[in-house]
C-alpha cells in the first residue's frame, strides 16, 4: 500500500490533476471551471508549491500512484 502523500489539496485541485491525467489542456479546464486559463495556471502553481513537484507529467504520475486521483 503506497502512502497518500500529505498534500492537502482542494477539491478543485484535485479535480484540475483528474483533467490533467485524462489529457485536458489548461484551455479546456479553464472552460470546465468557467475561469480564466491565468486561474487555472495559478491553481496549478499552487499545486506545484504543495506537492514540490514541478512537472506537470510527474505531479499526475505521482497523484495517481498514491491514488489522489483514479
């Protein structure tokens, strides 16, 4: 059992890695949210600070190996 990596993300967040791994561009989410694309890069910012990962791919790849998303 791999542990859940103690992120503390939101909802939204968690939502917007979902978009990510099933291929969504930040275009497409900011149109899911009803935002604009510069919210979704600062959500994703934000997603980056917390987790301390960098890359978009690996922030997916690792939220989906601790089972964050499914």
């Amino acid at each position: 059992a791999s542990q859940i990596p103690n992120w503390k993300l939101t909802r939204k967040e968690i939502t917007l890695l979902q978009l990510l791994s099933n291929g969504k561009d930040v275009t497409l989410i900011a149109e899911a949210f009803e935002v604009p694309v510069s919210r979704v890069k600062n959500m994703l910012s934000d997603v980056r600070k917390k987790t301390g990962i960098h890359d978009r791919a690996a922030i997916v790849t690792t939220a989906l190996r601790a089972g964050v998303i499914g």
